[in-house]
C-alpha cells in the first residue's frame, strides 16, 4: 500500500468473509486497465525500421566541432572521498524511497510531509557522517573513453587503429513530426570521416555494505537497515554525477569552463548525456555485459552482473558518456518486430533472445 494506514483493512479484506468480492474488485478493476492500455496501444501509429532511419537525427557532420579527447582509454578511481561526493546527492528520489512524492528542498516546507522529511533528512545525514567515520562503505569507479564511430544504430569502439567492441541501441519508430531517435545519431558516422569519441563507467558506493547491514539486521533495526540502502543508492548516483563532471571538465574536457552548483547538475543543465543501459534510451540490459567486459569492472573495482543483468553491490551505476551538444534524454518506446529481428542479427543471438530482454518495449 502506498499509504501504510491502509494495510491493515485492505490485508481483512484479503483473508476474511470479503475475500471473494474483493478478488471480483481486484479483477475487474485490473480488466479495466488492461482494456484501456490495449486500445492506446492501438490508436498509435509506427513506421518501418527503415523509414525510421531515414527520419533519424539531422546533423551536419562536416561543420560539426569534435572536441578531442584528452586521455583516452581506461581509468579506475580508488578510495574516493565520499564526504566529497555527498556533496553531490540529489535528495529528491531518497525522499520518494520513503514514498514522499515531492522535490527536495520544497518538501521540508511541506504542509504534509515537512517535519517527517526533516527529522528523515537528520537521520539520513547522521548516517552519512557515521558511514563516513566508521568506513561502513567504500565508493570506487571505472571510466573509459575511446575513438568511436556510429554504423547505423551501432556504435563501433576502435583503439590503436582496430576495432575493440561494438555497442548496439534501438531507434524509436512511432509515428512523428520529429525525428525518430537513437543514441547511436549523436556519434558521427563512419561515413563523415570525422573521428569522435564516446565512453562509458561503472561507479559504485556499496562496497562492504553487508558488513553493516548484517550489525542492523541482527539487531532487528529494519529503520537503519533500509537507511543505509537508500543512502548507499544516492551516494552511487552522487559518485556518477561527480565522475561525470570529472569527465567533461578534465578527462574528455570538452566542458573545461563550465560553473554549475549542485541544482544545476540535477537539473542537467550541463553539456552531454550518461544513459545507462536498462532505461528508456537504450532499454536492454544486455548491454551492461559489453560495458563490464570493456572495463573489467570486477576485477578493477569488485563490481558483477547476475544473470538476470542486476549489478552486484546494488549501490552501482553503469553507463555511456555523449558529448554531443543536442544529444538528450529520450523513450524509445515500442519497438516493432522487424527492428527486432535487425537488431537480433547486429547482436548475434536469437530474436526470442531479443524478445526476451525487450518484453516491456514490444
């Protein structure tokens, strides 16, 4: 239940004599918004993988300015400061953790939720400085930056000359004014005979957590258990956004001059994109294994994927860096079954494979 208060009648109506009307409720109310999502689905219109690229991202490649990179290759940051990359947590989604669906700081002001996000915000900060004092976790990251050249929807990596690896995205295909986007238009093709560069991470801040975790269990303390999670996962998003201001300001340093506060950083207001593989941009979780395999990621920092492409500590980020001034944010949203056949092909597995990590996107 979003509001615990609820629990209690709704758990009596589930075993008691309602059980059978509540089912029918649960059922019908379930029907409804299956039948409303269906015909949604099918109000809207898609093109062909075909006509989608032809409608892909317009840039004049031959005027564009390519910022060089200034190291390339791969870098593993240790012993990172976290009382330095608290300074980069966005409260918001801690908040809404605690489901206290409003933005920080305007929700210690709430007229609802103020005094409980002021005390949750005390005890989240006496957290930070005890996992700062006691080394409760340990925060480490791994960054690589490389020549890069899209063919297609994919992006090939070349170092020293050869190509070391491709990455392989999806293009939106419903039906639009607006270009139908994929990540791979904002690398220059290898057609424009201009050299670009992308690069990708994995960061992490929750390294030893178990440690602890396992102190607070045995103690029954659910409240700090669930805390130190939740400040674990900010900490990880903070690490990101901290190694990505490291990369457009010294590592790629195509933004060297840039002077954002913290909200502007959270609001994006800077140069460049860091997807990360599983969300909306580039749905398939797959992907993370070229990443991982690029950086090595668990042997340079202790980080893994499971076999359902989870990364192990859950306080982990993955992803690619884009420097492209007009590359931003997007849904690829449906895809239809002649780009996944393509893009089972450009992969080199089955489409059933395909399918499977794309479910929610067909």
């Amino acid at each position: 239940m979003l509001d615990a208060k609820k629990a209690v009648g709704e758990t009596s109506k589930l075993i008691g004599k309602e059980q059978a009307n509540f089912r029918a409720d649960v059922n019908s109310e379930y029907a409804t918004i299956k039948e409303n999502y269906l015909n949604r689905k099918s109000k809207k219109e898609y093109v062909s993988i075909e006509k989608a690229r032809k409608n892909a991202v317009e840039t004049d490649w031959e005027k564009e300015n390519i910022f060089p990179v200034n190291q390339l290759g791969v870098q593993i940051f240790e012993d990172i400061d976290i009382a330095t990359i608290r300074n980069y947590i966005d409260w918001t989604p801690f908040f809404f953790t605690w489901e206290m669906r409003k933005k920080y700081p305007a929700i210690l002001e709430d007229e609802f939720f103020g005094e409980q996000a002021r005390q949750l915000l005390d005890d989240a900060n006496t957290m930070l400085d005890n996992i700062i004092k006691n080394n409760w976790l340990e925060a480490k990251a791994v960054i690589g930056l490389w020549k890069a050249n899209a063919e297609g929807d994919d992006v090939h990596l070349f170092e020293n000359g050869n190509q070391i690896t491709t990455f392989h995205f999806l293009r939106q295909q419903g039906k639009k004014g607006k270009a139908n986007r994929c990540l791979a238009d904002f690398v220059a093709p290898l057609t424009s005979e201009k050299q670009d560069y992308m690069g990708s991470f994995v960061c992490t801040a929750g390294l030893g957590i178990e440690k602890q975790l396992a102190v607070f269990e045995k103690d029954l303390d659910d409240y700090n258990s669930i805390m130190l999670k939740a400040i674990a996962d900010r900490l990880a998003e903070a690490l990101t956004e901290y190694m990505h201001k490291k990369i457009r300001k010294e590592i790629w340093g195509y933004a060297a001059d840039e002077d954002f506060k913290n909200e502007d950083l959270i609001k994006e207001e800077y140069k460049g994109i860091r997807p990360a593989p599983g969300y909306t941009a580039c749905p398939d979780h797959t992907e993370k294994l070229t990443i991982f395999e690029l950086l090595d990621a668990e042997n340079s920092i202790g980080v893994s994927l499971t076999e359902s492409m989870a990364m192990s500590p859950n306080a982990t980020v993955s992803g690619y860096y884009f420097a492209h001034p007009e590359a931003k944010y997007f849904s690829v949203g449906k895809v239809q079954d002649d780009q996944i056949v393509d893009y089972a092909k450009r992969k080199n597995i089955t489409t059933k494979e395909a399918e499977k990590w794309l479910r929610s996107n067909i």
